[in-house]
C-alpha cells in the first residue's frame, strides 16, 4: 500500500471517530428546552431522577451521558468548552484536580442563596464538599465546589439466621472492638479442619481508618502539612489492622477472598451476606439496594412454595433477617466512623449555570430526598429529612434496624480534611499501597510497620515540600498557613527557592 493511501485511510478514521463522537453527544429534545447533560451512570434510579427534574423544570431538558466520566475525560473536555454540565462521582480523591484546572464552579455564594449550602449537610461532611483557597486578599478561606447527591455513615450489619444456627448473642449496640474480635472468632466456622478457607467468616470489611482515628491518629496534619501516618497513634492502630487478619483471623486475606464463591459471582459482603458465608460486615444503608433483589426472590420462593402445598408447614429458608450496631470502638476510648457521599460539581464553563444551579436545588429539594429514601440509596444529602420513620419501608420490614443505624451514626462520622499543598490522589495512593502491604505479608512486626509507615510518609511529605517549591501559588499558600501560626513542612526550606 502506498503512503499516499494510508494517508487517505487514516483521515477517513478520523472522520468516523468524530462523527461517532458527534452522535453520542447529548442534544436537546426539543428546540423549545435548554439542553443540559450529567455525566452519571444511566441506571433506573439516575434516569428517574433526570426525569422528575424535567417535570418540575418545563425550561430544561437533562440527560444523562455515561460515557465521559473519568476524570482526565472530564478535565480535557471542559477546558475545551466540550464538557459537561453537571459532573457527578466528584470526591475527595478528585475534588483537587477539578478545581486546580478551573473546570468547577465555586459554588459557595449561590448555594447559599439557594438552598443548597453547608448548613444543610452534616458539618462533618464539609470536606467531601469544600476545599481551602486563598482570597483576593491573601487570606485563606473555605469555599464550597460540590454538593452531595447521597451521604453514608459506616456501621457494622450482621446475619442473624447465622448468629441464631450457632447459638451466638447479637452484637451489643455499643460494640467495642474485644467484643466485635470475640463474637466473630466464635463465627469462624470450617466446614473441616483442614480447609483453607472458611465457610462462614465471622467478620469483613474493616475501614482502616476507623482503628487509626480511634487510636488518636490522622493521616495529615490540621494544616496540611505533614504527614502523621508514621506517628505512634497511626502506628498502633496498623499493627491492630494486622492483627485483625493475622492474629485474630477474623478479617479475610486477600487470598481467602479470592477463594469464595458466591451465588452471584460477586466479592462484595453483602452478597456474603445473602449467602449466609458472612457473619459481620461493615456497611451502609447503601448495601440495601443490592440485598432487596434477594430479598424479593426469598419470598417469592416461600410464596410459591406455600401456593403448590396448601395447608402444609413451611420448613424452609425464612425471610432474610439483618440486624445493625455500631462499629466498634475500644475499651473506654471514642468512637468514629467514616463517612462520605457521591458529589456533584457544575461546570464553570457551561452556558446554562441558572439551569445547573436548579439540579443542585433539586438535589436538596423533599422530591430528590424521597427518590433516595425509597430506592435506599443510603441517605439524602439535605439533613432535614434525616427522619426514621421517613426511611422505613413497608415493603421490607425486616430492614428497621439498619435504618435506625443509618441515622445513629451519623453523630460519629468523620472525615480527613484535604491539604491544599498537595492532591489528595497522591495520599490517597500512597495511604492504599500502605495499608495493601499490611493486609498482603503475614510476618509483619511492628518494626517491619513502622518502616513501611515512615516510608509512606516520606514520599508525601517530600511531595510537599516539592509542590511548595516549584509552584509559587502554594508558596504564598504555605507561607500564609505558617502566618496563621501553622506547623512548617519537613524537607522544604525556604532559602533554598527563588522568592
């Protein structure tokens, strides 16, 4: 083939690649309507929220775009003014990179105005949705970039079909972690002794950082910049992470996940759950919405049972019966808990802020709150309709406790608070390797923890002490957050740079 025709070959793909680009975009129903588009996932519950906002919005005509949400996706097609309009899955892992490239809308001013502001999330989700800038004065100030489109605290959800087979009392509502280790122990249960793997595992899903905040620890400091990981607070509760796994062996290796199987194919704990191949597992109300469908198929197999052999005793499985407390705490210590949501941010360059800023009105709105509270997509961002009787369904009375959970946790709930000298991805990389080289090597001392904790901690704070000296922004930044009477970055010295 000559050079000349796989010129002609090449331009022709180019062709066809952006007239499929062309086709996927979303366009306007009618000429009449201002087309807006939301990168989300296009399942039943999004599409049913894109449509009630439609009704209660005639001017607008939102749709739903699944195929541009990753984040380099969204940041390269905003800057090019190809973006979309509202920007769903923003978190603390991207928040940083949106609002660095300029592509969301400070949101502060305008969520006050209407109704969509701080005052109306738990403050201690105020992280998930603000990060710290400077002014036009130099002065650091907390401004608001998303607004959350659902919330969750973590508690623990426990099978008691499980609890009651092997005769074990129900967790007690105030759990500490000697008792969550006792019952979960007994739980354990190999179908023989030589097995690898159990057949029922007394407990999984530990969040790391629960034990470290428990234990006195954070990550970063308050200012932004050091990094705690290697601390002694930090230290111990990774080596109890250790022991949960290695010592204890309640907590499954990645191994003896890898080695279940379970009805759905799945590894998540709620299908262990549903599988009767778990005993504990920290979750959320959001676990609700994949347990129902098996909820749903137990009762119908017991109705059809009971419809072929009428007048006969039904002996078999019995309706799924979950209960919920709080996690675990220890002895005499406090309690937290982690907690988030899924955000959305506005495109600072989309043409139609008025219609976005609606979204995020009706995200706060009783109509938005009622479609969470109904499909239990955990809870709905506005605090207001926090209300248990709100969540209870009729359709699945089993479900009240972990209902009530979802809203007794709410006053442990915590977050890390993001350093505005360095991304969030790095730490949250490097925080994920750690704890992944923890729960990955059995032989594992405390020295061996240490080690791998001050390596962890190294590689941020060397990160931020570069971030400081290359960009001049972070500079004026730092030099502001050591005004404030902050604590100095390690490895940075101020000498060293051009001013």
């Amino acid at each position: 083939m000559s050079m000349t025709w796989k010129w002609v070959l090449i331009y022709i793909g180019m062709a066809l690649f952006s007239l499929l680009i062309w086709w996927s975009m979303p366009r306007p129903v009618s000429n009449e309507k201002i087309p807006l588009s939301w990168l989300s996932w296009n399942g039943p519950e999004r599409i049913r929220q894109a449509d009630e906002f439609n009704q209660l919005n005639p001017d607008c005509s939102l749709t739903i775009d699944p195929n541009n949400m990753g984040v380099t996706k969204v940041v390269v097609q905003c800057s090019a003014n190809m973006g979309g309009d509202i920007i769903d899955f923003v978190n603390q892992v991207n928040i940083q990179t949106y609002q660095s490239a300029g592509i969301i809308k400070d949101l502060t001013d305008d969520a006050k105005r209407l109704g969509f502001g701080l005052d109306t999330i738990p403050e201690q989700i105020h992280p998930l949705v603000c990060l710290k800038v400077l002014d036009e004065n130099g002065n650091i100030k907390v401004r608001q970039y998303s607004y959350p489109l659902n919330l969750y605290h973590t508690y623990l959800i426990y099978n008691k079909d499980i609890f009651d087979k092997y005769g074990v009392p129900y967790p007690p509502y105030d759990l500490t972690w000697d008792k969550y280790i006792e019952i979960a122990q007994k739980l354990t249960i190999y179908r023989n002794p030589d097995d690898k793997v159990p057949e029922i595992f007394g407990a999984k899903g530990v969040i790391p950082m629960i034990p470290v905040w428990e234990k006195g620890g954070r990550i970063m400091n308050r200012d932004g910049t050091r990094c705690l990981l290697n601390g002694k607070a930090a230290v111990d509760a990774l080596c109890f992470l250790h022991d949960l796994i290695y010592k204890y062996k309640v907590e499954p290796t990645e191994t003896m996940v890898a080695g279940v199987t379970t009805s759905d194919g799945r590894k998540a704990s709620y299908s262990w759950l549903c599988d009767n191949r778990l005993a504990m597992s920290f979750g959320a109300r959001w676990y609700l919405m994949m347990m129902r469908p098996y909820f749903k198929e137990r009762q119908q197999e017991i109705d059809a049972w009971k419809k072929a052999h009428p007048g006969e005793k039904y002996a078999g499985p019995k309706p799924y019966r979950f209960g919920a407390c709080l996690v675990p705490r220890f002895k005499n210590g406090p309690r937290y808990t982690s907690c988030g949501g899924r955000c959305a941010a506005l495109n600072a360059a989309s043409p139609h802020v008025d219609q976005t800023l609606k979204f995020l009105s009706y995200a706060a709105s009783r109509n938005y709150a009622q479609q969470i509270i109904d499909i239990a997509d955990s809870k709905p961002p506005n605090k207001k309709f926090f209300r248990k009787e709100l969540f209870y369904s009729r359709e699945y009375p089993g479900e009240k406790e972990i209902h009530d959970l979802s809203i007794d946790s709410i006053k442990y709930g915590r977050m890390e608070e993001l350093s505005p000298l360095i991304d969030n991805a790095v730490v949250s990389r490097e925080f994920n390797e750690l704890i992944g080289k923890i729960h990955s090597n059995r032989d594992l001392n405390r020295k061996d923890i240490q080690e791998l904790a001050d390596y962890s901690a190294e590689i941020i704070n060397r990160k931020i002490a570069e971030n400081i000296a290359k960009n001049k922004s972070l500079r004026k930044f730092y030099r502001k957050i050591l005004q404030n009477g902050g604590e100095p970055a390690l490895y940075y010295h101020e000498e060293k740079v051009k001013k």
